[in-house]
C-alpha cells in the first residue's frame, strides 16, 4: 500500500519504520526536512510538501503537535487538502480535543476523502513493534477501512464512536497517567530522608496495587535518575505533557466539568519547566521533585 507519513518527529518516525518493515511503500513529509533522512536512507521517499505527500499515497497518516500544527499541514496551498484526494483514506493520530478532529474531518470529506481519527497509547518502542493501543472515532465503514492498517500498528484497535470520540478517550486515558508522574515524585519526597537504594525503592512500588504498568518499563530510567544517571532517550517530554494536559482542561471546561488535581498537576509541570526540565522526560518530574528542596 502506498502510505503517507506527515510528522515524522518521534512516533511518526517509528510508524514510519514499522510500515517500511512491512513492505509498504512510504513517503515521508516533515517540516524540518533533516527528520525525513534517516527514513529517506532506510527505503522511504520523501516529499516536498504535503500536497505531493497526499498526491502520491492511497493513505496518509499524519501525527502533529497541535491545532496548528494540523491547519499548517491540511490547509493552505500546499497543503495535503490543496492535492486532489477524492476517495483517500486520512488517519489522524494527534493528540487534539474533539473540536479539532470534527472540524477535521468535514473539511476531509468536503473534498470527497474520508478520516478515520486514531490517537494512540504507547511510545516509541511500542509503535515501532506495531504495538500501540488505537482509539478510533469515526463512520463505520471508514473505521473497517482503515482497519487492516491499523491493526499493522496497534495490538487492540477500539472502535469508540464517531470522530470526536477517539480524541475524548485519548485525553481521558492520559489524564491518570500524567497525574502519576507528579504524584510519584511526592510519594518519592517522603521517603527520601530514609536514604534507601532507588532500585530497591522502585521495585517496592512497582510491587503495590498503586504501581501503574509505566513504572514497570520506566521504573529502572528513573531509579537511575534518582541515583544519579543521566536519563537515557526521551520518550514523551515534559513540554508535549503539559501541551495535553492543557487540552484535558479545556476540554473539562467545554463540559462544564472541573478537574481539581490534574490543574494542580499542570502547575508543577509548568515549574518544572522553567526549572529546565521541558525537553526531559516526562518521567523525570518524578525525579525533579523528589529530589527538590521544597
């Protein structure tokens, strides 16, 4: 299949690499070129821009930062709506609100195209091994076309709506998660004047009904950290947190619901921040604050 991949920054990189792996025939558009080469050296072709991306694949895949991001790369001349993509399939995997994948997707089928909206759970190694979680918002018959690719990228593939909903259950699933990383460095904090090994602090959390499944796979990042390592490659930074947890507390406003503790989080992480962790893993707010001095 002839598949496009607009994004090419961490996980559209490994998407990217996963589908090469496969057989397909992938072209690759960024808007830093240089983050197209590896891809381009590895079999992939690149394009000029998105309106080529879009004319030269049957499928295009694109995951972005944020609602600029997606106006930047569908709209405009040359952008991957300016192409002729009558009967196209779009997945759409950004972490966005709802708003941002409806308004999406009428313009997508205005010209004639359909989208299938697909945020996922996972990192790097995950997409990589085609083993991310997808949560799916759209048509029916436009879900059952995308799917035999998403399966190629997904271990579970949840069909949870119509276009909206995968990027309401996207927010939703990341909400515990980012929440924990503050809350483990504060159950960090009280333990530090028992000057115990961080290895053996991290595996008796990681032993408790508390422990969610990140700590099991970054549990021995952020021991090290705590011990004083340098953490190892970045999988999710601490400024792409703080960019969702700000659409969870949007979106909470926009249904007139409050979320006390994840508001109270974004504080934290926008401290971190200016104390110079935006770039780090996310994972390391734990490490940052209990190893902080307030």
């Amino acid at each position: 299949m002839k598949i496009g991949i607009a994004g090419t920054g961490r996980m559209g990189a490994a998407i990217a690499t996963r589908l090469l792996g496969l057989g397909h025939e992938v072209s690759v558009w960024n808007r830093s070129a240089a983050k197209t080469r590896p891809l381009a050296d590895a079999g992939a072709r690149a394009a000029d821009t998105p309106q080529r991306l879009a004319r030269e694949s049957e499928a295009v895949v694109t995951i972005l930062t944020d609602d600029a991001a997606i106006e930047g790369v569908y709209g405009g001349k040359e952008g991957l709506l300016a192409a002729d993509v009558a009967g196209k399939l779009f997945v759409e995997m950004s972490t966005v609100r709802p708003d941002t994948e409806r308004a999406l997707a009428a313009r997508v089928r205005a010209r004639g195209a359909a989208l299938v909206e697909c945020p996922v759970g996972g990192t790097v190694g995950p997409a990589k091994e085609g083993r991310l979680f997808g949560f799916v918002g759209g048509e029916l018959a436009d879900v059952a076309r995308a799917r035999p690719l998403l399966e190629q990228l997904c271990r579970r593939v949840e069909h949870v709506g119509p276009v909206g909903a995968g990027a309401a259950m996207k927010l939703a699933i990341n909400l515990p998660l980012m929440v924990y990383w503050q809350a483990l460095g504060e159950a960090l904090s009280l333990i530090r004047p028992l000057a115990l090994d961080p290895a053996r602090v991290i595996d008796i959390l990681g032993d408790t009904s508390g422990a969610p499944n990140v700590l099991k796979a970054r549990g021995a990042t952020i021991a090290a950290a705590l011990a004083g390592t340098p953490p190892g490659a970045v999988t999710f930074d601490v400024d792409s947190m703080r960019k969702d947890v700000r659409a969870m507390l949007d979106e909470a406003q926009a249904l007139g619901r409050s979320l006390p503790v994840t508001e109270r989080a974004l504080e934290c992480f926008d401290r971190a921040a200016r104390e110079g962790l935006g770039a780090a893993d996310c994972s390391m707010v734990s490490v940052h604050w209990a190893l902080s001095e307030t």
